[in-house]
C-alpha cells in the first residue's frame, strides 16, 4: 500500500509524539506520587459528643499524610456556636500525626470546630445541652388563623384526581401517575394500592422530597408492599408532571424554578413554600379519601426539604399520624434573633452587622419547622440530626425537635453532615413499620 506523505505526518513527528505522550503520562504519574495526601480528621473525647453547658470538651485531631501520620506540622483550628462568632483562629502544632485542642460553650448548643492545614480541613462539633435549646421567637398570634384561612382556600377546589396506570417492579401493586388538582400547581405523584385491598383496611404513607427539581419516584411504590400492604403516595415538590427527560428537570432548575428557596421570602402570601405545603394538604386530602384507608393511620416521611415538608404536614393536619423527618430543613428561621444559625433554606438574610431583613423576618414565622411543631397533635415522630451538618445545623434541628409535645425520638449521627447515613434510614423506617404495628394493635 502506498502512503499518500501529503496526509500522513512523517514518521519520525509520529514517533516524537509518541515519545513526549509517555513522557507525560509519567510525569503527571509521578508529580501526584510526589504531592503529599493530606487528610485530617477529628472527633470529641466523648464517644456521643454530648456535654453539659459549661463543661470541657477535647477535641483529638489526627493528620495523615500518604496514610501514615503526619511526622510534624501545623494546623490552623477554628471554634464557633454551630458556624456563627466565630472565636479567633489558634494554630496547633502537629507531632507524630497528632493535636488536641480544649473548649467550652456555657450555654445549650453546638461547638462546632473546623481543623484546617491550608491543603485539607476537617469539622467536628460537640452538643451541649442540645435538649434545652428553645424557640428564638414566639409563635405569631395569628398563625392559625393565617393558616386556617389557606386552608379554607384550599377546600374550594374540588378533590379531582386523574390516575393514570403505569408498571412499577411491585408486583402485587397498582401504580399510578396521579395529577390531582390544587390551588395553584397540581400535586403530582406516583401511588401505589395493593391488589384486592379491602375498605378501611390500609394504613397511608406520603412520601415528600429534598431541595431540587425532579421526577416523584415510582420506586416509592414498594412500600405499598410492606408491612401487610400500605397505600403509598410520593410527590414531587413542585407539582411537575413525572417521568420526563432529565433535561426537562434540568432546565427548570436553571431557569423557572431557579432560586425558588427564596422566592416571595418577604410576604407570607407570596412565600414559595405556601404553594408547595398546600399540596401536602391536598394530598392528605387523597390519600384520606382512598376506600381502603384505614382513617387512622397517616405517616409523612422526608428528609432535608422533604423534612421540612413532614413537619408542616403534621402541624397543619391532624390526620397525620406519625412522621419521620431526616435532616429537617425549615428550622429556626429567626434563629439570629438569639445568636444562632438558621437551617436551610436560610429565608431571613441577614446584612453586613448580622441583622435579618424585617419583612422576611416577619414571613419566614409562618413558615417555621419549630412553629409547625407546636401545632402537631400527632401520635409520635422520629428525627435525625448530623452534628457537623452545615446545612440543615443541628442547633436548628433542635431547636425544632425539642418544640415536639408527643412522643418522639431523634436518631444522633455524630460524625455525619447533611445526610441520613445507613442508621439513620433504618431508624426512620423502623420507626414508621413501628408505628403501623402500633396501630393495628400487633
């Protein structure tokens, strides 16, 4: 075969190329064999990082490098109420891969540590009296009647529903898309009924999501299979149609639904979460409708946003029964208002002196994990908090927790962020087959 040289590089290029490639293949190889790996981690001196108010606590610090302890170095480490005053910065000398560091809160709250070496950083937090955080603000007097008038609003609209079937891998389930009519945005889901369920036979479980733009989920529908066989709903927060393309959800998240945490945060009646707690109404509304509803038996399970969600659903209706809330968002919006930090989706900003914004403050109390919690007639509730969550802070959580009534339980992840870790999922579910067992007196 003859070798046209006017589209073939010459042979000798060919082989330069070929030659520099490996060179940096390898030089990349070893410059990362080379930059140390650096990793830290730290923990209390108490394994469930619980202390009385005033007490020490130390905090171990171990600093590898390349998985060997670090021989000697600094660290730069950082205290502060759970993220807000920060103290001023100490810097720790390293020996032999280790460091420890004393402090103290002397009220109920979270010390919350950050250990940083200029190439990698660690949290580690401490609670103290967790259990005595209070409200930042009281109620609004006119709370119930804000929300009973929603409420009245909402009635108006007829309870239509329109089920479509769909294949899910429960095989002794009906599924359905269901769109159900609602003030503003449908309510839009996935339900799943067992096959030949009797009248008034069936507990409910609505399933309600985290922060996002997505699809409800068919593989909800599970649960409509468990413990005896439920009626399970899951919804999606912004009442989208379901099933679409990722691009579709990808695109509203950009666009029309971008921001929306904040969107109306200065006016109770323009609050994005008004739309969107609504829909949980309506469809508690279905769900208690359903022939085959046991009308006793109501759980709301969430985490993060879907959290929040549970704890507005149990607050707002006395048909539910029982709620799991993971990670709760919505918690102590006015949390400034006592020298600590708020949870997502932070609806009070605050300016340059740490001051929150008057009318968001005002708004964001009829929205308010800790509000709705006052408000809860339901038969119990079962709670996670991760200590080093920068998102949903546990302060906050408990802050929303301990303004629960009835009987509850809260799953601790010491060493966990804004996550429901493996033992949190099972203790939310458990709590919830629980519940059911419960009220079906087995």
């Amino acid at each position: 075969m003859k070798i046209d040289s006017r589209l073939a590089p010459p042979m000798h290029s060919a082989m330069q190329s070929w030659t520099l490639l490996f060179y940096l293949t390898c030089t990349a190889g070893l410059l990362r064999a080379q930059t140390p790996q650096i990793a830290i981690k730290a923990v209390t001196d108490r394994t469930d990082a619980l202390y009385k108010a005033g007490e020490n606590v130390t905090f171990n610090i171990e600093v590898s490098e390349n998985g060997k302890p670090m021989s000697d170095g600094k660290v730069t480490c950082v205290f502060s109420k759970d993220g807000v005053q920060p103290q001023p910065a100490q810097t720790l000398m390293v020996k032999a891969g280790r460091a420890s560091v004393i402090g103290k809160l002397n009220e109920p709250g979270f010390l919350q540590l950050r250990v940083n070496s200029g190439k990698a950083g660690a949290i580690a937090a401490a609670g103290y009296d967790p259990l005595e955080l209070k409200p930042s603000l009281p109620v609004p007097e006119d709370f119930d009647a804000f929300w009973d008038s929603q409420k009245a609003a909402l009635a108006k609209i007829p309870l239509k529903s329109v089920l479509t079937p769909v294949s899910s891998a429960a095989k002794s389930t009906e599924a359905f898309d269901v769109q159900i009519e609602c003030v503003g945005q449908p309510v839009s889901g996935y339900f799943g009924r067992p096959k030949g369920a009797k009248p008034k036979s069936l507990p409910a479980i609505l399933f309600v999501h985290g922060a996002g733009v997505r699809s409800s989920s068919l593989g909800s529908i599970s649960w409509a299979e468990r413990e005896g066989g439920m009626l399970a709903l899951d919804i999606n927060a912004h009442g989208l149609p379901n099933g679409k393309p990722k691009a579709f959800y990808d695109a509203l998240a950009a666009g029309e639904l971008k921001d929306y945490r904040t969107r109306g945060n200065t006016d109770r009646e323009q609050c994005y979460f008004k739309g969107m707690f609504l829909r949980l109404l309506r469809a508690i509304d279905f769900l208690a409708a359903q022939p085959e509803w046991d009308g006793k038996t109501l759980i709301v399970y969430g985490s993060s946003q879907g959290g929040f969600q549970a704890f507005a659903a149990a607050g707002l209706d006395p048909r539910v029964s029982f709620f799991c809330a993971g990670v709760p968002a919505g918690c102590d919006h006015s949390g400034s208002m006592a020298n600590r930090i708020a949870g997502w989706p932070k609806l009070v900003p605050l300016n340059s002196e740490g001051e929150p914004e008057p009318a968001a403050l005002q708004a964001a109390q009829y929205f308010d994990s800790v509000n709705f919690a006052t408000r809860t007639t339901c038969r119990g509730a079962a709670v996670t908090v991760g200590f080093i969550d920068t998102t949903c802070p546990p302060t906050s959580v408990y802050a929303a927790y301990n303004a629960l009534t009835m009987p509850k339980d809260i799953h601790m992840d010491v060493l966990a962020g804004h996550t429901n870790t493996p033992a949190a999922s099972k203790f939310m579910q458990e709590a919830a087959y629980r519940h059911v067992r419960e009220m079906q007196g087995r």
